[in-house]
C-alpha cells in the first residue's frame, strides 16, 4: 500500500477527481480505480442490493482477476456483508471498516457499508492488513464518494429545471410570414446556466401579424429566469389577440408591478408587425433603442423611451411606427451589448459602438447578423463578458 503521507493527498485528489466526474458510473470507476493505482491496494468493488429479498451481487470491480471474480461475486442474505448494506450499521458516524472471511483468498478482504444516498458495499483486497489510519482514510473517502453522489443528484434536479424554463423562455417553432426571416442570438453571463434575466420572444398574433419582444430582467441567474418566465407567459397572453403594444405594455407594466420586489423591474421592446405592409408599431419601457439596418446606413431609431415596467402602475406607454423597405433589418438587443466594457475596464461598447459593428453587416441574413454581433463583442471584451446578452433581428427581403 501507498506510504500514508502521499496515501493522504492522492485520497484528497481522489475526492476531488470523483466530484468532478458528475456522472454516477464514472464516479463509481473513478473510486475503485484510485483505491488501486492511487492507493495501491490489490482490487476495489462495489456490491449492490439489487433485490430487496435477495443478497448483494457484484455490479463494478477494478483489479479483480480470475477466481477472485467468482468467490466475490454475491454475498447471501444475512451475512455480515449483506446486514452492512441494509443499513443498520450505516449511520455516518458509526462508520467502520470490517474485516470479511471468504475462503480461498489469499489477501485480505475489507468492507464498507457507503452512507446515503449511496446504496453500495465497498470493498477492497490488500495484501497486508490495514491500519487504523488508513481505514479512517478509507471511511472518509466513502463519505466523499456520497456527498459527491448528493450533488450530482442536485445537479441532475436543478438542470431538469433549467431545461424547463429554456423550454419556457424559447420561442417555439413559429411560421413566419412569407418573405420575413428572424435571426437570434442569446448568452447568459452565469457560469453553467444558460438562461438569465434577458427575454425574447416572437409570435403569430390572433390577427395574422408577428410579435417580436426583447426585454431585460434586473438580476442574473435562475432568479432573474423566472421573472423573465413570468414576463414572457404575460406578453403572450395580452399580446396574442393582436392587441396594440402600448396596450400591451400597459397590461404587462401592471402585471409586474404586483408579482415581483419592489426593486425588481423588467424593460421591454414589444413590436408589431403587419406582414403585408411591413408596418411596425413598437413600445419602449426603459429599453435602448432599437437599430434599422437600411440600404444605406445603419439607423438608430430617435424614439424616448418610457419608464420600465413594474415601477409605476400609472405610466403610460407611447406608441410608436417604422417602415421594414425590402433587403431592412429592424434590429433588438438587449443593455448587455451596449455595456460590454473590455476586462482590462475600458469604455463600453455603447450605441455607437453597436452601430458601427452593424454597419458592416447590411448585406448578410438575419441570423448572420445575430452572430456578426455576438463574435464583436466578444472580439471586444476578450471573452469576458459579465451580463447576459440577447440579440433578435428581423429581416425583409
């Protein structure tokens, strides 16, 4: 066996590598295989109660060989092994290393009932018996094993709830009008979360038009997510019927107002859309501007904006008109593009620095342009952007 010093940081790498791995089979490998490369013991396994009427079968082993594989592949009901797993010797700090019998070994064999919410027996041969100190290392390690199979279970919880809400706050599969395409990009500033506080959203109304919203929750993370959920289920629900989006705003800017913080608000653009005359109407609460790449230039429409939603129940919401001519692209974003500041803490990129990056854009598709601006602004910071970024461009051919 490993000298107990380095037997003691190889174990510390051990838990650390089995936490990393996420996923349960790999954990389990990763266990045994560190018991006997890292720790130099003979063979590792792990023992399952696959049946509560039956005793433990063998599911996973390194370093088994031959004979040993079948002298080791059950255990009967009632043994000590099998007691040791059905819990009554398994509370965390009753944990101990117990020394097993089987004839026709010539190592000895050391067992371990794992603490919940693992249900295995760990097992390992070794040719020399153990020390006190190496089987305390040995209960530690199955205490790491557990934890790191708690929080992989989490994991497994919480990304079945980030799936959900993605599936909430996408647009579904939406046929846009003859002659419209829409391209989007959308990056959440959180680490291993892929949605935030930034919405988007577009859809075919009651009347035929196509609604497109872009919008902003204040805060990151999975709480900033579901007030954005919330704020897309209302969008949808006032705006379907093909409502005006002033009305709309209204609607929504009370909505807000009564389910979420006093502190918390959402800023918006909604636009309308007539597919026929590619007249657009479109409401502004506390939003930047939206961009219309012409044939020429790249124009920021001169709109004021009104207050967020949510801060004032009384606020009135303007409505507002352009024209999409054939080969515009009416182009949405969210403040995580202006606001893109580079790491070493220079200027943000602002406005004009958006418009100058669309200017070079014109003549691609939709969806073109979405990625022309998310690879500038990460050309602009370096890779470091720190708030979520949502992009939405329509274009008319």
């Amino acid at each position: 066996m490993t000298e107990p010093g380095v037997a003691l940081i190889a174990a510390v790498e051990l838990v650390a590598d089995t936490v990393e791995a996420t996923e349960p089979r790999a954990m389990r490998k990763r266990l045994l295989s560190g018991l006997v490369d890292d720790l130099g013991l003979d063979a590792a396994m792990l023992w399952t109660l696959l049946d509560a009427d039956e005793g433990l079968t063998l599911t996973d082993n390194v370093g088994l060989h031959g004979d040993h594989v079948q002298l080791l592949s059950s255990w009967p009901p009632g043994s000590t092994p099998d007691q040791l797993a059905r819990g009554g010797k398994r509370a965390p700090d009753r944990l101990t290393v117990s020394h097993a019998d089987v004839e026709g070994l010539t190592q000895s064999l050391y067992v371990l009932a794992l603490p919940e919410p693992a249900t295995d027996l760990l097992g390992v041969l070794a040719r020399e018996p153990i020390s006190d100190a190496f089987a305390r290392l040995l209960v530690a390690l199955g205490r790491g094993y557990s934890v790191a199979l708690r929080q992989a279970a989490l994991l497994r919880d919480n990304q079945h709830v980030v799936d959900a809400m993605v599936g909430e706050l996408r647009p579904g599969s939406v046929p846009l009008p003859e002659g419209y395409a829409i391209g989007h990009v959308y990056r959440s500033a959180t680490v291993n979360v892929p949605i935030g506080g930034d919405l988007y959203d577009w859809f075919r109304t009651d009347r035929g038009q196509l609604g497109i919203a872009i919008g902003d929750v204040s805060g990151k993370g999975m709480q900033a997510a579901s007030r954005a959920a919330m704020a897309v289920h209302s969008l949808r629900a006032f705006a379907l019927s093909g409502a005006s989006p002033h009305v709309v705003a209204q609607m929504l800017n009370t909505t807000v107002a009564g389910q979420v913080e006093t502190e918390s608000f959402v800023t918006l653009v909604y636009a309308r859309v007539d597919p026929e005359t590619a007249g657009i109407e479109f409401v502004l609460a506390g939003h930047p501007p939206p961009v219309v790449l012409r044939a020429s230039s790249a124009e920021v429409l001169d709109v004021a904006s009104d207050m967020p939603l949510g801060v004032d129940v009384s606020t009135s919401f303007t409505l507002h008109e352009t024209v999409l001519e054939p080969g515009d692209r009416l182009v949405l974003f969210t403040d995580g593009v202006t606001e893109a500041r580079p790491a070493d803490g220079g200027d943000l990129l602002e406005l004009s620095g958006l418009v100058d990056l669309l200017d070079g854009t014109r003549a691609l598709a939709p969806q073109e342009i979405a990625d022309a601006v998310w690879d500038g602004i990460q050309a602009y910071t370096a890779g470091d952007t720190t708030d979520d970024c949502a992009v939405v461009v329509l274009g008319r051919d």
